[in-house]
C-alpha cells in the first residue's frame, strides 16, 4: 500500500461521515452528539457505531463513527448496513396488520387456522405471537451461536422443532420473549400471502416508504462493503464473529439496513403514514395478562410511558451485531444507533443523545438544575424542606463542589427507577458524565420540595 493511500484511510478512519439538516439541529448539538458518541466508542472498545437522528419528523443528523471492518480497515459511512436483527419484529408485526387491513386475517385467529399441527396451535392466537405472550419456546436465548445455529435450517424443520414443543405456559398468563413466535408468525404472513416474507414486505413497506436499502441477513453474512460482525471473548482482542446459518432468522431478527433507512420507518410510525390509525393503536397497544398485568408490549414493539412521556423502542441482539430504536411520538423525536459488536449496547449511545435532542421534562428539568447547582457549591433553597436545606449544610455544599469538581459535560441523565416511601416519590437517577457515572437518589414529596437529593459514585 502506497503512504498517500495509506495516509487517506486512516484519515477516513478518524473523521466521521455526517449529515446533516442545520434548520433542525444546533451546532451546538452535533458536537454534543459527535463527543458523547466517541467518549462511548472509546470506554466501550466497540469498532464502529452508525446514528441517524430525528426531529419534528424530519432526519435531521446522520453520522457515522469508526471501522466497519477490520482487516484490511473499512471507516464506516452513513451507508454502511448493519444487522438490526429484533427491530425486525415490528416489519413482521406491521405485515400482519397490512394482511388484517386485508381481511385476510384477523389478530386473534387462533394458529391452528394455518398451522394446525404446532403445539398449542388451537389456544395460541396471532396476537399473542406478536407481544410475546403465546408461550412459544423461544430457540434463540443465549448470547451466542449455538451449535445447532451454525447448521442451515429450513422454514418448516425451524417450526416443527421449536414450535411443535409443548408451551412453556398457558397463552395470556405470562410473557416471555419468543423468538420462535415470531417465525410462526413471519410463516402465516407467506401462507397467507402467497409470497416470501422479505418480498411481501418490499412490496407493502419498504417500498412505499421509500425504504431503498434494506437488505436481509438470514443467508450470507452482509457484503465487504458493509459491516462486519465483531465478537470478543471477555476483554481479549476483537474478532470476527460466527454467522447464524441461513434460515434462523426468519420473521425474527432477519433484516440489515443503515440508521438512515430505519429512521424512514421511525417518520412514519409518528405521522401514522403507512398503515390504517387502526393498525396503529393496535401496534403500540400493550399486552395485559389475565391477572391484569401490563406487560409494556405492543406488536413488535417495547412500550414506555414514563412521567407521560411515550416512548416506542426496540433492542436488537445477533452475532456480532446490536441495534437500539427508539421513537418518542409526541415529540416528534426518534433516535436509532446500531453497531457491529455484541458486547456493548448502543441503547447507551441513544441515551447520549436523547439528552442532547428531548426537551427534559419538570422532574428532570429540576433534577438537572439541582445537580448544576451542587457542582457550583450552592442550591436553591425554595426547592427543599427543612430538612433537606438542614443536610445541605455550608460544610456539605463545599464538599460537594470539590468532589463533582473536573467531572465534564453531562452525556445522559436517565430516570431508572420510581417509587413510593414514606409519603414521598423516589427517583434513582443514573448520571453520565465525560469523566465519571453518578447515582442520584432523590426523594420528593408528590408536587412539592425535596426532601433528599445526595448524589454518590455509581456501582
């Protein structure tokens, strides 16, 4: 290799590949977000992480960070594809409800209807393959190929061995993540249709969304000019990782594109473009148990609603490959990052820069003031009781400054748990900085001042 070739990829290497709509977001932002992506490459170990951001239903920032490939050296680009793998769930989910919108089908046609041979086939509805809740063995739960993976399958082997099993519980009484349900209902969508899945959804998805470069994952490993799938083994050198053998993906975790594209489809879940309004309450409905139980599961889908904030979002995990989704309808907000490793979770990457693009709301929006405040060495008084003004003596605040001093700009500040004690709301606040990750624990009472607010190193 040349020294002026070699000298032009590594420079490709180091400068991320960006777009961007300035009308939307601030320079001010995509550095925000360009910062707290690398910081993550750079703790993490990660060989490349892709990003594409959403504002008022517009993509607003696409950038692309590192090596799709190792050797010899690709720098990724906004156009490299990656495995999505489980944010493939709702294309499937999304298949179904097109053939409902048909009258080719309805949700909660038992199974036994096109497969009537499967376990549980006459109690187990498409429904309740779609939010998990069907008690279908699940043939994909380890973090790793297993042997049978590495052997081709077929459609009809893949359901008779797994979906023949007996269920692991009475449909509706529980949930439980089943990627086999999802093959069986990928399988209804060919039988009904009379077409290849993949097909059925370039025809009446990918297509009409302008969707152009999808591609599917299920019989070869992608392209060189796409990712590669990197693995370690606990903290030793990146390697390339297995690839599931052909037929194992299907209807489950089987598509591959780049942030970009996916975002397409983030735009129309929030302006409800593609499917009937039907569909879509019937997409972004939660699963409740028979004992009442609100298992936060639509149709291929992870549904959030904290402090009334919806959230729609979905992780995906493969060989080598994970993806993290999320779509927050009401602010006409979505951010997707996917990645070619296994081992560190891009959701973080989407929380770096949910923080630089949501509007936080009050309880945040005060948690964030609090925090600003103590690494100044002073509070707003009006904001505590006296008991919490009493522990925050001058001694105290002092000690606070010195010790948050040198941590960098905050990257996310996620709410992770909420509860009730003593009369008094309980927020447990995880807080990244450039430098260090904080516990803040909270305690407020409902609508009032706060009584706690003592911030420590995290665990």
């Amino acid at each position: 290799m040349s020294r002026k070739l070699l000298t032009a990829l590594l420079l490709a290497l180091a400068v991320p590949l960006a777009t961007a709509d300035a009308s939307s977001l601030t320079t001010r932002q995509t550095r925000a977000i360009d910062d707290g992506v690398r910081e993550w490459l750079a703790r993490t170990g990660a060989p490349s992480v892709s990003i594409a951001v959403v504002q008022d239903s517009r993509l607003a920032y696409a950038r692309a960070y590192g090596r799709s490939r190792l050797d010899p050296p690709r720098a990724a680009t906004i156009r490299t594809r990656y495995a999505i793998d489980s944010v493939s769930k709702a294309f499937t989910a999304a298949a179904v409800l097109l053939l409902q919108q048909d009258g080719r089908l309805r949700l909660d046609d038992p199974v036994s209807r096109y497969f009537p041979r499967l376990s549980g086939a006459g109690a187990v509805t498409i429904r309740q393959l779609l939010n998990h809740t069907a008690g279908t063995r699940d043939y994909w739960p380890q973090d790793y190929v297993p042997v049978e993976m590495t052997r081709p399958t077929t459609l009809d082997a893949l359901l008779k061995e797994w979906a023949g099993r007996p269920l692991d519980f009475l449909p509706g009484t529980d949930w439980q993540y089943s990627n086999t349900g999802f093959v069986v209902a990928g399988a209804i969508v060919q039988a009904v249709s009379g077409r290849p899945l993949t097909a059925f959804l370039q025809d009446r998805i990918f297509g009409p969304l302008h969707m152009r470069r999808v591609t599917e994952d299920d019989t070869a490993p992608l392209p060189p000019s796409d990712a590669e799938a990197i693995t370690r083994y606990a903290l030793g050198p990146l390697r390339p990782a297995a690839k599931e053998a052909a037929g194992w993906l299907f209807g489950a975790s089987e598509l591959a594109m780049d942030p970009s594209t996916l975002a397409l489809w983030d735009i129309s879940l929030m302006d409800r473009s593609l499917l009937a309004p039907s569909s879509y309450d019937e997409l972004t409905r939660p699963a409740i148990l028979r004992n009442g139980v609100n298992t936060h599961y639509g149709l291929g889908l992870e549904l959030s609603d904290a402090d009334g904030r919806r959230e729609w979002s979905h992780d995906g995990a493969g060989s080598g490959f994970l993806a993290a989704n999320a779509v927050w309808p009401d602010d006409r907000v979505a951010v997707v990052a996917l990645t070619n490793n296994d081992w560190a979770s891009p959701a973080a990457v989407v929380d770096r820069i949910a923080f630089v693009v949501l509007k936080p709301d009050a309880a945040e929006a005060r948690a964030r003031a609090v925090l600003a405040g103590l690494e100044r060495g002073t509070v707003d008084r009006s904001l505590f009781t006296a008991n919490g003004n009493a522990y925050l003596s001058a001694a105290v605040l002092a000690d606070g400054k010195r010790g948050l001093a040198g941590l960098g700009p905050t990257r996310s500040f996620r709410l992770d748990r909420e509860s009730t004690r003593g009369g008094m709301q309980t927020r447990t606040w995880t807080v990244i900085t450039a430098h260090r990750t904080l516990r803040v624990v909270e305690r407020a009472y409902p609508d009032g001042p706060i009584e706690q607010f003592m911030v420590m190193p995290a665990a």
